[in-house]
C-alpha cells in the first residue's frame, strides 16, 4: 500500500530479458492433456492475457516446434466478467488480472505455469465449459418471481441494511474461482458456495423471500449445502470479496428452523 | 413445489449430530471415569464397578454408543471419500483444519476397534485377553499392564489426541454446519475456544492414561489422595 492508500504496483527491478509460459494443452474434450512451454520476450506492464497474446501471434515452444495458437477464453479484461478464470501457478484467479511481474516477484522462477480449471469440463486447452454453474441458479431457485396476470403494486421496501448484504453478493460473476478451490465440490456430489449465496442473495430480498421454501428445498437435496466442508477456501479465493461463508451459515441457520425443526410448527 | 430435504441431507444432519450427542458427551464421561486411577486402583475399580451397575447396561451400550459408533465411522468414511483436498494449492489453515478432521477420523477408526477389542472385548492376539467388561475387580491391573507396553501406551496416547481434536473442531463444524455460529468474527473466537478444549481434553486424557503406570500420572504426587491402606478390623464380638 503507497501513501495514499492506494495498492502500489509492484515491479521487477531488474527484469530478465525473457520468461517462460507453461500451458496445459488439450486437443479436444476427453483428450489427454500435454504440456508446452513457450520463451517470451519479457516486457514492462505484461499480464497473462496479454502474454498469450504474444504466444499466439508466433505459436512456437521453446524447444523450437511449430505448434497450434493455445486457446482461451477472455472479454472484459477488467477482472468483471470472470469468463478468463484459470490456474495461474497452481492457484485459481483472472488470468487478466494476473501480472506478469507480481507472478514472477511471488515464484521467484522464471516461468508461469497455467492450467485450465480442473473442475468444470476442458473444451481445449485454457478453455472450459462452465454451465453447469447456470445449472445450480436454476436448481435453487436464484430469481424472483415478478410476473403476474396483472399489476401487482410497487414492491416491498427494502432497509439500506438489506440493500448492502445484498449488493456484497450481487457481485458474483460466476467465474467458478469458489468451486474450483472447494474440495467438496467436483462430481456433482456437492452444489458449492456460488449458488449457496446466489440463493442467499434472492431469500434476503422482500419479495424473493415468498419463494425461499423453494431455495431452501433446492439446498436440501442430495448434492445440498449439508455437503459443505466448511475448508473455507472459497472466501479466501472468490476475486470479488463475496462474503459467501456468511451466506453459507446464514443459509445453514433458515435450514435449521425451516426444514429441521419446521415441522415443529405444524 | 417444495420437496422435503434429501436422504444424503438427513444423514449428514444425523452425522453431525452423534459425533456430539451421544460420541463427544461418551467420551467426556469415560475421560471423567479414566481421571478416577488418579487416585489410585480402588477408586478406579469402585468407578468401573459402578459403570456394570448402570441399569439397561446392554441397551445402553448397543444404543448409545455401538450403533452411533458404527454409523458415525462408516458414513465419516464415506464422506472422507468424496474429498477432493488441495492443501498443496491452497494452504489456509481451515483447509488443513478440513483435512485433519478426515486424517483423525481415518485413524480413530482403527484406534477404536484396536481400543475396544483390547479392553472391552480381550480378543487382541498377543495382548491381554480378560475383558475389562464384566471384571471390574481385574480392570486397573489389565490396563496396567497393557500400558506398561510402550508401544502400547504411545497408541493409546495418540488415540486420545487425535479423539480430542476431532471432538473439539468437531463441535466447531457442528455450530458453523447447524447455523449458531455465523459471522467472521464470531467463528474465530469459538474456533479458539475449540483449539483450547481440544488440549485441555487431551492432557486430561493423557495425564489419566499415565495413572495407569505411575501413581497420580505426571502430577506431583501430593495432588492425588492417597492410596488408602484398608486394616481389617478385628472381627466384632457377637
């Protein structure tokens, strides 16, 4: 942090004339998976999407041999929209956001080692599909229900209280850094924290919170939040401070008195 | 339309529920009964005699505790399996927390049948064979000797260490699992306050597993009541 509480930007003093790009190649889905390393010329204010960049205008390992430009995903190029999360040096995050000095100041190697995330499907190499994220804010309800036959009135008031919880969790980009660094999730055993807090985010909501039975029945089911292992890694990785171990336990605590002991109410 | 919770939800419910009621408060009561060889063989024996006078022993023990004990192992186990850990990736201290509470049960599950083999049962080859059960008047000698036995005693050492830890963090997932404890802050504190019932539980442990070998275990002698020395009386005159 500089003086002005702003974060300072950390640079290499002495830079090194090239670095090295070790990248996870996939052919296609279910092929096996290989790995290239490719020597770059380093330059100043370098982040991963723009060192890919460079592979790709002269796709040649360092070893010499032609190969096919690596394939990855990108668009906001602002840390935003998620969509270029990978394993930078063996930890889940941007790759946009990630710079090349920081990596190489924090390794103190002259190689960066990416991956694609090992638990959503692998397309081609950098690139993964990540629906199956889509396919847990449907199964916990992550809407709310607006649409009548007619017109139902200005909604509910929300406290200013409400309002911040729930713009902490509005962030969510669904870039899956959460779900990759869980290790209960993988194997569709287990929903992970992004839909937990999605839900969340709908169930504190005055008008969302009419459907949270339906929420709640979701996290309930096999692959619910009881699978939860409380490691806690997907509040130390999530890149936009989502505070989704309290929305997990807060979860946990309206389980507690509306599906366990909700039918002592009855 | 709502559907009730799921099977697997139930069972991880019930899973963290027995390892505290009936597991931890079982373990409680036999570190209490263990702490009684502090004051010597007699205490030890009145308090295991007085464990065979419980009344409904047998449902007692097959309810309360076997049955608890096999669901709590085996479906730990099975939870155990479907970890994906990554402490190598990401070394935050609850993700080793996460790790070890899988590495301690994985153990216990072993120590356990060792222990009750041992002890309650006698049927580990090459060691004692006389169940405690049912032998009240013989249990300080039989763990006596069994204690006596290095190896032996560093099992049983390790077994109450690795049982006090996953007791204690285990109370901390069940408050944080059960939504009691759920803010930041809130979770810090209860997890010290487990960190330090988990060494509290295991010197008591400890220090009753070394009364078996040396009088009042590793405390200064003068803590402990003494032995008493029982002089028969002269037989009265009728």
């Amino acid at each position: 942090m500089g003086e002005n509480g702003h974060n300072e930007k950390r640079r290499l003093n002495d830079p090194p004339r090239t670095f090295k790009l070790k990248i996870q190649r996939r052919e296609k889905e279910g092929a096996p998976a290989r790995w290239e390393t490719f020597e770059l010329p380093y330059r100043r204010n370098l982040n991963v999407i723009s060192a890919l960049m460079d592979v790709r205008k002269n796709p040649v390992t360092a070893d010499g041999t032609q190969t096919t430009p690596p394939v990855w995903d990108m668009s906001c190029l602002e840390q935003v929209c998620g969509i270029c999360t990978m394993v930078v040096d063996g930890r889940v995050r941007q790759s946009c956001s990630a710079l090349i000095d920081d990596l190489l100041l924090a390794s103190g190697s002259d190689t960066i080692t990416l991956e694609p995330m090992s638990k959503f499907p692998n397309i081609r190499d950098l690139k993964v599909d990540r629906s199956k994220m889509f396919d847990h804010l449907k199964q916990v309800h992550a809407w709310i229900e607006l649409d009548g036959s007619y017109n139902l009135g200005p909604g509910p008031q929300m406290s200013n209280e409400v309002a911040q919880d729930r713009y902490a969790l509005s962030r969510c980009m669904t870039c899956g850094c959460c779900l990759e660094a869980c290790p209960q999730y993988g194997d569709d055993k287990y929903i992970g924290p992004q839909a937990i807090a999605q839900a969340r985010l709908f169930n504190i909501h005055p008008a969302g919170k009419m459907d949270i039975d339906e929420r709640l029945a979701g996290l309930t089911g096999d692959d619910g939040i009881g699978n939860c292992g409380n490691a806690q890694n997907c509040v130390q990785v999530c890149p936009m401070n989502i505070p989704l171990t309290r929305a997990i336990y807060e979860t946990n605590r309206d389980i507690t008195v509306n599906t366990l002991f909700g039918w002592l109410k009855k | 339309m709502a559907t009730g919770p799921s099977i697997t939800f139930l069972l991880r419910k019930l899973h963290q529920l027995t390892g505290i009621v009936p597991l931890g408060v079982f373990f409680l009561v036999h570190m209490f009964t263990n702490s009684k060889a502090l004051n010597g063989e007699a205490a030890f024996e009145k308090a295991v005699q007085e464990i065979h006078d419980i009344p409904y022993l047998l449902f007692l023990e097959i309810f309360g505790i076997f049955i608890p004990l096999l669901f709590h192992s085996v479906y730990g186990i099975i939870i155990s399996s479907e970890s994906k850990t990554n402490v190598f990736r990401y070394g935050y201290a609850r993700n080793w927390f996460y790790l070890f509470q899988r590495v301690t049960g994985g153990f216990l599950f072993v120590f356990i049948l060792f222990h009750v083999l041992n002890l309650r049962f006698g049927l580990m080859p090459g060691l004692n064979m006389t169940p405690v059960a049912g032998n009240a008047d013989l249990s300080y000698q039989i763990i006596s000797a069994e204690f006596s036995i290095p190896w032996v005693m560093a099992i049983y050492i390790l077994g109450i260490a690795a049982t006090a830890w996953h007791l204690a963090y285990g109370v901390w997932l069940f408050a944080v699992d059960w939504g009691i404890v759920i803010g930041e802050k809130a979770q810090k504190y209860a997890l010290y306050g487990c960190i330090a019932a988990a060494i509290g539980l295991f010197a008591i442990g400890a220090n009753a597993a070394a009364a078996f070998v040396r009088p009042c275990g590793l405390l200064p002698q003068g803590l402990c009541e003494k032995p008493k020395v029982v002089t028969p009386a002269p037989p009265r005159r009728v």
